[in-house]
C-alpha cells in the first residue's frame, strides 16, 4: 500500500462519524473535504455558526411536539436559512419557522414550505442528485457555495454566487434539469474579498 493511501487511510479514521463502520467509510472522502474547503467562500467562523444554526434547528424541531417537522429541509449558508419541504398545514409552516427563528445567530430567514402532500421521497431524492451533478459539473458555478431542495419538482436554491453571471449560469443550469417544475432561488452575489 502506498505512503498516500496509508495516510488517507489514517485521515479518515479521524473524520468517521459517530456510530458509523469503517467499512461504510469512503477513505477518499476526506480529500473531497480538503478540496471543498478550499472552495468554500465562507469563514471559518461562518461555517461553523452554520453548523451550530442547522444542529440547533433540528434539535428544537425534534424537540418541538407541535412541529410535525418530517420533511422539512433547513438549508443554511453564511448564516442565512432557507426552509423547503412540504408540511401537513398552514399552522405547521409557521410554527416550523417559528423554532427555526428562535435562533439569533440567523441573518436572514425565507420561508418556501409547500403546504400539503406534493412530495415523492425518492423522484425528490433522485431530481437532487441531478441538481448535484449538472451544477458540480457546469462551467463558472462553484456549486460548494450553494444549497437546494426539491420537493415535487419544485426547487429551492439558496447560497452565494460571486457574480451575477455565475448565479445566471446556476440558475439556468437548474432549471435545464429534467424534472424541475419551478425554481425559486435565494443566491445572494457577494464578489470575492480582495
């Protein structure tokens, strides 16, 4: 085994997740990390009070009796949130986006819940996977910075674009996708530091 693999190997028994097998594990997954990292237009600060936002949101859906949250998606990004999905109600889309506001750290909070039952697990799984593939792979677009949600054919796109030609080509790139029915998009364009 080379030198690289046996230090990737290593890397990556720092990187698994509680409660996961090795053999469940992607060794090359941390070099994606790295590289996705290096991409990432955010802080470290920001990514992690992303991480905080999103783990605090979920914890108070599951902790919130009266959210009925299954199938709701909270999307952050440089500490602005975006909710999709579908819920049962009227009542349920605005108590979800009440514990999800509950968190003062959140710049910034669109809620785009579809009211009732419009979603296909696995069409809505498979349509975001496509999503994934068509923006990973487009010219100008750094998808790491982006986020989206499909439910029924309705997607949700949120994140940053360093320009507006490169949230021009995401949105164009998403909408060229088979199966998306309508796109609602919540890219913010913040030029590059200098």
């Amino acid at each position: 085994m080379s030198r690289l693999r046996v230090r990737l190997l290593w890397a990556s028994l720092l990187f698994l997740p509680a409660g996961a097998s090795f053999a469940q594990f992607n060794p090359l997954t941390i070099v994606s990390k790295a590289v996705t990292t290096s991409m990432d237009v955010r802080t470290k600060a920001e990514v992690t009070a992303d991480t905080e936002i999103s783990a605090g949101a979920s914890k108070r859906l599951l902790d919130d009796k009266n959210a009925e949250w299954a199938g709701v998606t909270v999307m952050v990004f440089a500490q602005h949130a975006v909710l999709a999905g579908a819920v049962k109600s009227e009542a349920v889309k605005k108590r979800v986006e009440e514990v999800v506001r509950a968190d003062r750290k959140i710049r910034s909070l669109k809620n785009e819940l579809l009211v009732g039952d419009v979603a296909s697990l696995a069409r809505d799984t498979a349509l975001e996977a496509e999503i994934n593939a068509k923006l990973t792979a487009a010219d100008g677009v750094a998808s790491v910075n982006m986020r989206w949600s499909a439910t029924g054919g309705r997607v949700v796109l949120m994140g940053v674009a360093q320009s507006a030609d490169e949230a021009k080509r995401a949105t164009a790139t998403v909408r060229g996708v088979k199966g998306v029915k309508n796109l609602k998009s919540h890219l913010r364009v913040v030029p590059p530091a200098k």
